[in-house]
C-alpha cells in the first residue's frame, strides 16, 4: 500500500482505534481479537490519505514525511495537521466502532473529517 502523506495516514489510524474504544474498559488480552478494528482503521486511514492527496508541506510526494532541512514552518505545518486528523479521527469514530468496515463503508465518516480538516487548516496559524 502506498500512501500519499504517511503522517497523516497514521494519525487519522490513530484517531480511529483511539475513538473506537474510548471509555470501552480494555481487558482483552488477545491482539487478534483486535482485527477487525484494525482492518476498519487502516480503511478508514487509506480513505482519509486518499482524499488529501500529497501535502507538500509535510510530505516528499512518497509518502515519507519530510525529514531533511527542518524549518519551522515544517514542523508547525506537520505538528498541527497531524493533530488535526488525529482529533477529528477520534471524534468520528468515538464509540461507534464496527469491524471489518470497508473501503466504502467508511468513505461518507472519512469525506466528513476531511472537508472540515480543510476547513480548519485555513485558519491555522502557519509560518
């Protein structure tokens, strides 16, 4: 799988496992009784990844995030979009978890998160 902007991918990954069992009391012990919340994570993740597309202020266009050269408008830019997806991850999907959600079905949450992401990034305060 290749992925457009890695940091976001994993933060709106994040946010979706974080949301799905907040409040929820962990005590299974068996990380494949975990799959299928995973499989609807990274659905949702490579939906959200796919409907941002390259963010050149925090990505080489491979899906590696920028390391090289640090400046602060790349750490302000890739700081404050990550957290960005990964709230508003957590809040789509706080306690409506379902698994082994599809592609399809997760697109309409993650068209959601990503239209008001872009919303917000306008009036982030950036370098």
């Amino acid at each position: 799988m290749t992925v457009h902007n890695a940091l976001l991918f994993n933060a709106a990954l994040d946010g979706f496992v974080a949301g799905s069992v907040a409040g929820q009391g962990l005590t299974d012990t068996t990380s494949a009784d975990y799959a299928g919340l995973v499989a609807s994570a990274t659905n949702y993740a490579t939906e959200v990844d796919s409907l941002i597309g390259n963010d050149s202020t925090i990505s080489q266009g491979s899906g590696a995030a920028i390391y090289t050269g640090f400046t602060s408008a790349i750490v302000e830019n890739q700081s404050a979009k990550v957290a960005l997806i990964e709230s508003l991850s957590f809040s789509a999907a706080f306690q409506r978890y379902q698994a082994n959600q599809t592609q399809a079905q997760v697109t309409p949450t993650a068209e959601a998160v990503v239209a008001l992401y872009t919303e917000a990034i306008a009036s982030l305060q950036l370098s």
